[in-house]
C-alpha cells in the first residue's frame, strides 16, 4: 500500500487556509481541530517520535506558562507542527516543481527555496560549532553562558554568524548553477499530480474554517 502522500500544492494551500482560520481567532476547539490533523498527518507519515516530543512540550506549556503565553503558543502551535510535516514529507525538486506550475515569478522561487534548504543546514554547522565548544571545555547552555560569557560569544555566535552568511551565499549560488535563474521551463524527474486525497483534505481544512465561522458568529 502507498503511503499517503500530498501534493505539495495542497499542501501549500492547507497551509493558507489554516493559517487564515487561525489568525482570524476561531474558537479554541477549531485550533485543537487543526492541531489534530496535524499531528495525524505526522503519524502517517510515520514520525512517532516527534509527535510523541511536541506532545510533550504542548503539555508542558500548557501547565508551566502563564495564559498569555499558552493563548500565543496555542495559536503557533497548529502552524509549527504542520510546516514540520511540509518540510520533512516534501522534497526540494517536488516544491520547485510546484512553484513552477504555479506560475511564481522567479525570484520568488529562489527565494523560497534557499530558505527551505537554509535551515537544514545551519542546524549542521551548528552541531559542529557546538561540538568544538565541548572540546575547548566551553558548553552551550544557560550555566555555560554565566560561566564563560565572553568564550560563549567567541567561540559561538561569531562562527554562527559567518556561516550563515557564508551558506546563504554558497545556497544561492548553487541554486543558480542547477538552472533556477533560467526563465525557460526546466525539466524534473519529480512527478507531482492531485488525488482524491488531495481534494478530501482541502474539503476538510475548509469546512473546519467555515464550522469555525459559525461558532464564532454565535450560529453553534
């Protein structure tokens, strides 16, 4: 049996429509509706162990912050945990291709895509910073701060803020040596396509947007 999958374009617009609900302050109920399907979408896609840690850290705010912090959080929350899914079950040739037959303008391509690939990166090279830091007996984290403050900002934040111009270069670079800032219609092995699955789960973002409307205006 295939795994579910989405096209990335549903995916894109999953991701506008609940971001409208969202922010246009539904009933706490439609958000949790959101965090649940999110969090489903994950489990499909079989990461168990990252819903089982943000199921864990959504606890844990819910219990230790006070209510405007859980209010801020409880919002982001649903997004946080759906970009995840995005990032993690969509592929760098499957975004770019559905940017293209979208009809995004070029620069924006880019843009996006070296965001995407931006990321991943940093969290390598950080890794690295981190693990010369134990070497040198320095360690990152709030104790290590209060003891060698100036170390931590040395041998930390100065290498961290090179290479995130450095990679932001090299990213750009190399997405403009592989044809991206070409304005004729490139090629791709990746094959996208809209399914049955597709469609169903636009129905559901939006009816969920359109219930959470009719509790908010008092109809429910």
């Amino acid at each position: 049996m295939e795994r579910f999958k989405l096209d990335p374009r549903t995916k894109l617009i999953l991701l506008f429509i609940m971001g409208t609900a969202i922010f246009s302050y539904m009933p706490p109920r439609i958000v949790g509706l959101y965090i649940f399907i999110a969090f489903g979408l994950l489990l499909l896609c079989k990461h168990y162990k990252r819903v089982l840690v943000y199921l864990i850290i959504y606890c844990l705010v819910e219990v230790i912050m006070f209510k405007g912090m859980v209010n801020l959080f409880t919002l982001l929350f649903p997004l946080f945990v759906y970009g995840r899914y995005l990032v993690l079950t969509t592929s760098i040739a499957e975004f770019s291709l559905a940017l293209q037959k979208m009809k995004v303008p070029l620069g924006f391509q880019i843009i996006v895509l070296v965001m995407i690939r931006y990321f991943p990166t940093i969290k390598v090279t950080s890794k690295s910073i981190f693990n010369a830091m134990r070497l040198r007996g320095v360690h990152f984290s709030p104790v290590g701060f209060l003891r060698h403050p100036v170390k931590t900002v040395e041998y930390l934040y100065v290498p961290l803020v090179y290479s995130l111009i450095k990679t932001g270069d090299e990213l750009t670079v190399a997405a403009l040596t592989r044809g991206l800032g070409l304005y004729d219609t490139r090629t791709f092995l990746t094959e996208i396509g809209f399914r049955l699955s597709d469609v169903l789960m636009v129905l559901v973002y939006l009816g969920i947007m359109i219930l959470g409307i009719f509790m908010k205006g008092g109809v429910l």
